[in-house]
C-alpha cells in the first residue's frame, strides 16, 4: 500500500475516490464526522438517518421561545480533538467555558447538602481532614480515610475496581458519599463497575510509588499542575467537570455546521431513511432502505425500528462499503448475517437514561443557591443528578431572561429512570419535585413554565471493568470483513472527545482499503 501511495499522482488518486460509494447508516455524531472524513477526499457519501434529524444524542429543543441543549450540553477537553474540529469548521468563537460556582453534593446523611469538595479525583481526596471533606464524611470518615496514610501497601497497584480500592484504602463513606456521586453523575454507573486505569490513568502507579491513595491523588494533581505551568497556564481544573466546554447557542452548533460542510462536499444527507438490510456480495454492498415523508422524530437512537408516519418508498442503494454508525443493538440487528462473529461477542449494558429540562419563574433561583448543579448520593433521591443550566452557562441565562432553567436526570447502570412509565405531565411534576429538593427551595407546580423530556440509550463508557475487551472484540468482527466499519460510542466510549477521533481513525482505515487494496 505504501508503495502504491507513493507512485499513485494526484489525479489518479481523485479519480479512485470519486468511482467509491460509501453508505453511512446514522446520523449521529460519529456517523457524521465519518461521512465528513470519506467525503473530504472526494469520495461519493450517502448519510441514512431513521429519524427526522441528525445528531444522535446531541439534539436541542424550544422551551417558551428559548432553544435549549435537550441531549448533550458540552464536550470534555481533553486531547484537543473537538476544539480542533470546532477550529476546522470555524466556531472557535462559540466555544464557551461553564461558569464558575462549583456543584453540590445532596443526600448526605445526617448533613443534606454541601458543596462538593475541591482537591480530589473523581471524588477521592488528597486530604480527608479538609473541612469541606470532613463535612461530608465526618470525624469517624475522616479518620477512617487518614488510616490509609499508615496502611502497610498490602496489595497497592493491582486493584482494578475503583469503588473496592476507595472502600479498602479509605473506607465506606468516601466511597459512598464522595466517590458514588461522581461516578454515577458522570458514567451513570456504581464505582464498583469502574475500571481504576481507564477512569483514573496513572493512580495505581502513583499508588504504588507513594504508598497511599490520597498521596496517589496528589501526586497527580502536582504532575498536572507541574505540566500547566511548564506548558505557561496554570492549573484550573479542580471539581469533576470543570474540564468541559460548551458552544454558544448550544451543541446544536455543530451539528448544524457538520450538515453544512457535508453539503459543501458534495455529499447527500437523506433524514426519514431507515436502513432495513445491509448485505454483501463478493465487493459490493446492497442497502435495503425505506424512505419516508415526513417521518416524526425518535427521541432515542434505540427507536430506529419503529415506523414513523408518512408515506412509505422502498429502495436499494448499491455501494462499495457501509460505515455503521447506529446504536449497538441497531448495528448487531442489522449486521447478523453479514458479520457472524459479531453475534458471538459480549453485548455491553446500556442504561436508559431520561433528561426532564424545566423552564422557571424561580427567582429564588437566580442567585444559583447550589451552584451550577447538583450530584446526588446513590439512593438518598430519585434523581441521578440536576444542572442548573442558567448558572452554568452565560449564553442561556441572557437567552432567558429573568427565567430559570434546570435539567433533572434519571436513570443510571442498572437501575431504570424513574420517569420511564411516567407521561410527559407527570415526568415534569417529578422532575419539579426533585428539582426543589435538590436545590433546596420551594418550587410550585404554578412556577413551571414549560418542560421538555428527552429518553435515550447511554452506551457503556470505556471506563467500566471488561468494557474495553467487549470493545475490543466487536470491533475486530466488524473490521474482519471487507468494505465495512462501524462508529459510535458503543465502540469508541462515551462522550465527543472518544468519538470524534474514533470515527476519524475508521473512516481513515476504510478509505485507505477502497483507494489502495
């Protein structure tokens, strides 16, 4: 193939990729940025979507007058993948930072609330007897968590479990009241679940050069801090989601603008287009899809397979291969014939996840009594975790007005939504309810100006234990036949800054196949 590449001209090689047809099935945002990187070298691209939009779990809604993020909000920063997209597609000027104020910690036993501490990892702290540390464990947690300092290092840097690590180190309480609510807000899962080297890279090995966990925690604080100032910034990243950015007129932005540039290149995005079959025969594909006018849109990616109202056309679309860029259930349904092997390899959990965003006549609200949001201790409330959206982002509270906004989550690894069989009337009054519980103020049902419910599938995050073999080995099946890739945080992990670049390395390793095999 090298070789190839080095005698191929310019002209000869505009000419292998304009004779290539690549089908992508899905919209969302790995199935975008996919379509972007084949048809950027002038390949032919047909994008399918089922439902009436693109964006996958990036989706935006009206509440009164004002568009807000229904789905994801923001990205997390590291790698520099996504900014470096929002350079390429112009938006550096909508990347906004969240504003300062900090989250809170509710369902404390015997305390309620508290601002969540500062100077830890993913809730873990580097000093158990720092008051904002002590005030939500206690004397008897700060002490039980001191006892890891003088703990012989027994079996230090061989745990894979965060949640056991945290409870044999520093005991019950740090675990529960510290650590649980970071890990079930962030990857909606128990820290039992989570994998110690992906969520925490280089804690273990920390661990075991310094002999305790919370001197684990601030070593790397200190490296981090170390590289900000060699790099000439300074370090600012103190609570769990401090990392993350937001676009200005919400995450809609750059959907719109990848729909955009996708049009630029010459590539066709067909919405209403649900994908029935994709077979192979000998090195071409055949795309079964049924188009529909009009189709209503599908509050979850996981709803691909219900018929939509309008009028039904079916049709076959010839192409040279198929980028699959669905959910997973999706990807296995549609795949079972044409990748065997796929059927063979472990299907991850996916919890349910459904959001409730609240607009409000609250101005007890608009001095953000509990700052920007609100993580809970598992099993204290029946909400996962609240943001209080107009505190957190500057460009939506001017976008309000004298209004108030908030998001209630429900759902989490093993345990449904709460809100799942509820209707969209009674969802709200829930999400209300919670909201004043987790925002300690009142809030009438009188207050409630509009509400908006959003449902959808969240796949596995990379960090959860045996996530990364499951991973591992759906993705060879699929790589193993010809012509076919597959994206998606079903393969990457979760969130922009694992998709994005994913869906770039597979659209790079399939059209080098079709241009020089």
């Amino acid at each position: 193939m090298t070789a190839d590449l080095a005698r191929a001209e310019p002209a000869d090689l505009a000419a292998r990729a304009a004779r290539r047809h690549v089908v992508v099935i899905g919209g969302g945002i790995g199935g975008l940025i996919a379509a972007r990187e084949c048809a950027k070298i002038g390949m032919r691209v047909t994008l399918l979507e089922a439902s009436d939009a693109v964006g996958g779990a990036i989706r935006q809604a009206e509440l009164d007058g004002v568009v807000i993020d229904a789905g994801a909000e923001s990205y997390a920063t590291r790698g520099g993948h996504v900014r470096a997209l929002l350079g390429e597609l112009d938006l550096t000027d909508r990347i906004v930072a969240p504003e300062a104020g900090g989250a809170w910690l509710a369902g404390i036993p015997g305390v309620g609330a508290a601002p969540l501490p500062v100077g830890g990892l993913l809730g873990i702290p580097a000093n158990p007897f720092q008051e904002d540390v002590r005030r939500v464990i206690g004397w008897s947690g700060a002490w039980r968590a001191y006892l890891d300092r003088v703990r012989p290092p027994l079996t230090i840097g061989h745990q894979l479990s965060l949640g056991r690590l945290v409870a044999s180190r520093m005991g019950a309480k740090v675990r529960d009241r510290l650590v649980a609510p970071v890990t079930t807000g962030v990857y909606s899962a128990s820290p039992d679940d989570v994998d110690v080297d992906v969520a925490a890279p280089g804690l273990n090995a920390a661990l075991t050069r310094v002999g305790s966990l919370s001197g684990a925690v601030q070593a790397l604080r200190d490296d981090a801090a170390a590289r900000a100032a060699k790099a000439g910034g300074t370090e600012v990243a103190k609570a769990p989601g401090a990392a993350v950015e937001g676009l200005s007129g919400g995450m809609s932005v750059l959907v719109d603008a990848l729909v955009a540039d996708l049009g630029q290149l010459g590539a066709e995005v067909r919405t209403g287009a649900r994908v029935l079959s994709a077979t192979r025969a000998g090195e071409a594909w055949t795309i079964g899809v049924e188009s529909v006018a009009d189709a209503e849109a599908t509050e979850s990616p996981e709803e691909e397979a219900v018929d939509p109202e309008g009028a039904v056309d079916l049709e076959e679309i010839a192409a040279d291969a198929v980028i699959v860029a669905t959910s997973e259930g999706a990807a296995r349904e549609l795949l079972a014939d044409s990748v065997p092997a796929l059927v063979d390899a472990e299907e991850s959990s996916a919890p349910e996840i459904e959001i409730v965003t609240l607009l409000l006549d609250a101005p007890q609200l608009a001095a953000a009594p509990r700052g920007t949001g609100v993580l809970t201790v598992p099993g204290s409330h029946t909400a996962k975790a609240l943001t209080h959206s107009t505190a957190k982002w500057r460009w939506l509270r001017e976008a309000a007005g004298d209004r108030q906004i908030v998001r209630v989550s429900f759902g989490a690894q093993g345990e449904p939504a709460a809100t799942a069989a509820l209707s969209d009337e009674d969802a709200a009054d829930l999400a209300l309810s919670e909201a004043a519980a987790l925002l300690g103020a009142p809030l009438v049902r009188g207050a409630l100006i509009a509400a908006h419910r959003a449902r959808y599938v969240q796949s596995q995050p990379a960090s959860i234990i045996g996530s990364g073999a499951r991973r591992a080995a759906a993705r060879a099946a699929l790589q193993a036949v010809p012509g076919l890739a597959a994206v998606g945080a079903w393969l990457a992990g979760t969130g922009l800054a694992q998709v994005i670049p994913d869906a770039k390395d597979e659209a790079d390793r399939l059209r080098r196949a079709l241009l020089w095999d």
